[in-house]
C-alpha cells in the first residue's frame, strides 16, 4: 500500500448575499488574526494561540493558524505577510454532502463563527470523482482546507490521502479485460472472456437495478406530492434517506465488482468513457441514458476508487453502440425486450443473448481491440471536461442554465 494526496478542487456555486458576505467577515478575521499574530512574531504553537483566540473565527481556522503562524515566522522568515492569504481550515472542519437528484450534486460544510456553519452547493472540478465518492464514503483521509476568492468566486481546494494498492507491471496484452456495463434492467453487469475467448462467468446485479428503480420512483412521486403540500423540509429528509440507501446499495455493488475483479487473473476493468458517451448515442438511447447520468457517474468513480485501492486499472473504452451490436457479428441488432438482445444477421449463429451481458462483452471487446485509453495521463490537466455535465441530471432548461454558469474553471 502507498498513500496517494491530491488536492480536490470545489467551486462554491453562486452564493447569495448572504453567505457572500459571511465569507468574506471570515476571511477578514483570519487575515486580522494572522497579521496580528505575525506582527507579534509568534513563534509556538501556544503563542499563537493566545494571539488567535480573541478573533471571531471558528475553530478549524484558528486551529490552523496556530500551526501556519509558527511556520511563517520561523521557517521561511518572512519578513512582510503577503496578502490574499487563503483561509486555512484544520482537516475536521470540512463536511460533504451529496445530493444526485439536484442538478448540483455536492454540498460542502464551511466553518464561519464558532458555532456557526454554511453549508454551500459546490461543482468539483470532475476529474476528480473518484475522489470525492472516496471522502464521502470515508475512504479517504481529508487534511487541511483553504477558502479563497478568485475573480469574484469561491473556491475551496481540500487536501485528501488515500491508500493505492501495489500495481502489478503486467503489459497490456497480458491482461484480461473485464467489461462492466451499466445499465437499467441490470444495475451492473460484469463479463470477461476465458483462455479461450469464450465469454465466461458474466454476474449481472439485477435485482439492484429494480430497487433503484423502485427507489427513484418513490423518491419523485413523493418529493413532488410533499412539495406541492410545501413542506419542502420533510421531503428534503425524506430525499436524504432514500438517496442514503441507493448510495449505500452502489457502494455493496461496486465493492462486489471489485471483488470478481480480483478473482480474474491480471485483470483490467474496462468502463465507459461519459465523455463520449452523448457524441456516440443516437439521440433516444441518449435520452434514456442521461437521465441517469449521475449512477453512471456515481458506480464508475465508486468502480475506480475501490480498484485502485487493490492495485487494479481501471481503463475507459468508446461506449458507440456497445448495447446495441451483436457482440459475435459486430451485426447491429435489437432488444425486444429490455433484457434481450437478438441479433439480425442470418449467418450469425447469435439468435438471442442477454442484452446487458452483450454489452459487457462488447465493453471487454473495445479493450482487446484498442479502442480504450487510460485515464492516467489526464488526471493532472485541470479542464472541466463533459464528463461533468453528465453527472447531473438535466432535466430542465433552468438546470442547463445552471450548468453553463458552473462549468468552468477550477482556479488553482
Ligand atoms: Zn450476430
């Protein structure tokens, strides 16, 4: 095991007035007290403190400053503070909360007094998915946290650790891809094939793809009779635990996705590239799979976190018509029914097959023929990609309004 650290970089989505103005008495504070305790030449831990602890702030900030002062004054000797100092925050400061049915999903908890929070919608930079599902889930360690204003905008960059299991060097052909393809019947279905290149030990997670069905259903039949009654904070609770169960439900399934992984020799799990998925889709099937984008979103990072954790890759195919060609033939062919796929080439032998296990197959197919790339090399480049725009459902015109104004910049 080593440990991996990434700063994770939030956007604060268009705060009101209100918290606008409560950002920035909590920046002035901390600057108050970090020149203060600078001028004072604070040089311990204690010192700062008796400086700090008069200033209006919470806790996780001058927990902080106790420990950025000493730094300051001794270490780099400074002899002038630099101003815009971000705001530092001890790791306990900082709180998530995801929300898939909004269209921005994440909510982040930012000290402002001492007894006093805001708790503010955030888009992270997409790329790092993987990680925030880690922190939410408690998986990964959160250090410190700085607050910063950039060009009128908010910003919250979070220090996170997390453990990465050993990588074996094995060369690409050497691998076995293992397809895994997310889908409506079956929540999550998983295929590799054998020595032989027979398709072997497909697991489908079927019955979890009805429960969320049935979840999601529930949740907006619900939400919307208790919104129109107004009691918008029953159905907000309500939301949370409906939302609890599926995420708790994703986290079983993907923990189990991993698990067969690791029961294929050298495996490599291949997933769906959401950047390409609303390029390569005919419009209909698009419109059918958006609405789901943040599962999508949601299993893969789930997926990537957790394989890595075990030291296994995780690499991204082209998702064109992997649900709808026949994966003997190449033949594009039709689903009678949701869990059918029937194939419309006479020669093929393929007259039936399950449509989701098709499409995994199809899935670990794109690996073996080269039209996959690792994910690796992109991870340092900062620009929000479409992946982001994907994981938020886009239901309405406002919601697309929100996105355009949200996507953007992760400044750094
Ligand atoms: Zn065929």
């Amino acid at each position: 095991m080593t440990e991996l650290t990434k700063t994770l970089e939030l956007k604060l989505v268009d705060p009101n007035a209100h918290k606008r103005r409560k950002l920035r008495e909590t920046r002035e504070a901390y600057q108050h007290a970090l020149q203060d305790a600078f001028n004072q030449n604070c040089t311990t831990q204690t010192e700062a403190n008796d400086v700090v602890v008069n200033y209006d702030l919470s806790g996780y900030a001058k927990n902080a400053l106790k420990k950025y002062v000493p730094q300051l004054t001794t270490t780099y000797n400074a002899g002038e503070l630099q101003d815009d100092h971000p705001v530092r925050f001890t790791n306990e400061g900082i709180r998530f909360d995801h929300k898939p049915e909004n269209a921005i999903e994440w909510y982040v908890k930012i000290p402002h007094h001492e007894d006093y929070h805001l708790w503010m919608p955030a888009q992270p930079n997409p790329e790092q998915r993987d990680w925030l599902e880690a922190v939410n889930a408690g998986d990964a360690k959160m250090g410190e946290s700085q607050l910063f204003e950039r060009d009128g905008t908010w910003y919250l960059h979070v220090t996170a650790t997390r453990d990465v299991g050993e990588r074996s060097e094995m060369s690409a052909e050497k691998l076995t891809p293992i397809g895994v393809d997310i889908g409506e019947a079956s929540l999550v279905t998983v295929c590799h094939r054998d020595d032989h290149g027979s398709p072997t030990a497909p697991e489908l997670w079927a019955d979890e793809g009805k429960t969320v069905r049935r979840l999601r259903k529930t949740y907006f039949t619900a939400t919307r009779r208790l919104q129109t009654r107004g009691s918008e904070r029953i159905a907000e609770s309500f939301g949370d635990d409906l939302w609890n169960q599926i995420d708790d439900m994703f986290h079983r399934v993907t923990r189990e996705v991993v698990v067969y992984a690791e029961s294929v020799e050298n495996p490599v799990l291949v997933l769906e590239d959401l950047t390409y998925i609303r390029e390569s889709m005919d419009y209909g099937e698009y419109m059918n799979r958006r609405l789901h984008g943040w599962g999508f979103a949601k299993l893969h990072a789930q997926i990537r976190y957790k394989a890595v954790e075990k030291g296994i890759p995780v690499e991204t195919a082209n998702p064109r018509h992997t649900s709808k060609e026949c994966h003997v033939c190449g033949e594009v062919g039709y689903r009678p029914r949701q869990a059918t796929f029937t194939c419309t080439n006479d020669a093929c032998w393929m007259g039936e097959y399950q449509a989701d296990v098709n499409g995994a197959i199809n899935i670990t197919d794109r690996y073996l023929s080269g039209e996959s790339h690792s994910r690796e090399h992109e991870n340092d480049d900062d620009s929000a990609e479409d992946g982001g725009r994907l994981t938020a459902p886009q239901d309405s015109h406002a919601d697309a309004k929100t996105q355009q104004e949200t996507r953007g910049t992760y400044a750094s």
